[in-house]
C-alpha cells in the first residue's frame, strides 16, 4: 500500500511539472483518466507493473522496482563484527575504556581501529585489530604499523604532561583451517611481528596484566 502511494505520488509530481493533463497522461498509456487519477491517490495497489512502466516511461522518468535488506539476511561484515563483539565483551570487566571503528590518525584520515582500548589508570592504550579471513598479510601489516604511529601520537596528546601511556597492538584472527594453515605456512612472518605471547594478552585484556611485545 505505502508503496503504490509513493509511486502514485511522484507520477503526479511528474506530470505536473511537465505541465501534462491527466487526460493527456491517461491517453499517452492507454488507460482512462479516472484510473490514472485513483493511482495517483494511492489506489494503485492491483495496477499491472506494465502500467508503471508504461508511466514513466511517458514521463522520461526511469522506473525501478527492488526488494529491501531481508532482515533475515547476514549482515555482510558479520564475521568481522562478531570478532569485534567477543574482543569488546572479554574486555569489559577489566575496566577498559571502549571505542569500537575509532578514528585512527587526524581528522581527514579514514584510518580506522577495529578496537581501542584505553587504561587510563595503568596508562596504556592498545590497538585491537580483528580479522576474519585475510586478503593481503603484507597491507594488513603495513596498515597496523601505520595506526601504531597514530595511537602513539594520541598517547602523548592523552598523556598531557605526564609520560606518554604504552602502546601495544594485538591481532585477534578467527579459528578456521584456512587461518591455522596460513599461520603455519608462514610461521617465521607472524613471531617476527608479534613476538607476544597470546595468552600473555589474553589475561592483560581480560584481567589487566601487563602487555606483551
């Protein structure tokens, strides 16, 4: 119903900025004046779509008929939400400041953080970067090294006077094969870049021990 009143709505609009009678209108497409009128006021709901089309087409406005998200539907970055979702429950009770896609460099950046947590008390700030599946293992790296540089320039900004706080980035990356087989396959590249220990951060995200390399 509400859509044939938005459709009927906007061919009213059309043909009165064109200037167009509906007698003109109705006779342009083949229907009577009296129809064209009820579809106009919404009463268009058991109209053929070929009487639509045949409309704007007489109007030189393009017609286009689509389907809503299905609610039912997965969202298309559930996976990496849902990464997103565990890291920022995990952390919660450890008494982390949260801030889900932050802002990573200045203003005019679209760098963003998957995750950022902040401990004002201990003075640290870590960079929580979540990953489904990867498409690039060198860009993703490139792309944490360059946020590090951010974070450590906000730690000063945040630190004010006093010491800049610590930094620390972790990967969380989601259990599958494909994942466990690219860690395998190249091994020496991720303890070269992350030397820390995972359960070394896991208790200093969950219950604030001190963060590994």
């Amino acid at each position: 119903m509400q859509a044939a009143v938005k459709l009927g709505a906007s061919v009213r609009a059309g043909r009165k900025r064109r200037r167009i009678t509906q007698a003109a209108l109705a006779k342009a497409v083949g229907i009577s004046r009296q129809r064209l009128g009820d579809l106009e006021n919404g009463r268009g709901t058991a109209a053929p779509l070929e009487v639509w089309f045949a409309l704007a087409e007489a109007l030189g406005i393009s017609l286009r008929f689509e389907l809503g998200r299905d609610p039912q539907a997965e969202l298309r970055d559930a996976g990496h939400l849902d990464i997103q979702e565990l890291l920022l429950k995990v952390t919660r009770p450890a008494g982390w400041e949260q801030a889900f896609e932050a802002r990573s460099g200045r203003w005019g950046s679209d760098r963003s953080v998957d995750v950022r947590l902040l401990d004002r008390k201990g003075r640290r700030l870590v960079i929580g970067e979540c990953f489904n599946t990867f498409g690039d293992l060198g860009d993703a790296t490139r792309s944490s090294t360059r946020k590090i540089r951010d974070a450590e320039q906000q730690a000063v900004a945040i630190a004010g006077d006093g010491e800049p706080l610590e930094v620390g980035l972790v990967w969380i990356v989601r259990e599958s094969a494909a994942n466990r087989a690219l860690v395998a396959r190249y091994g020496h590249i991720f303890e070269s870049r992350f030397p820390g220990s995972s359960h070394g951060w896991l208790k200093a995200l969950t219950h604030g021990g001190p963060m590994p390399a």
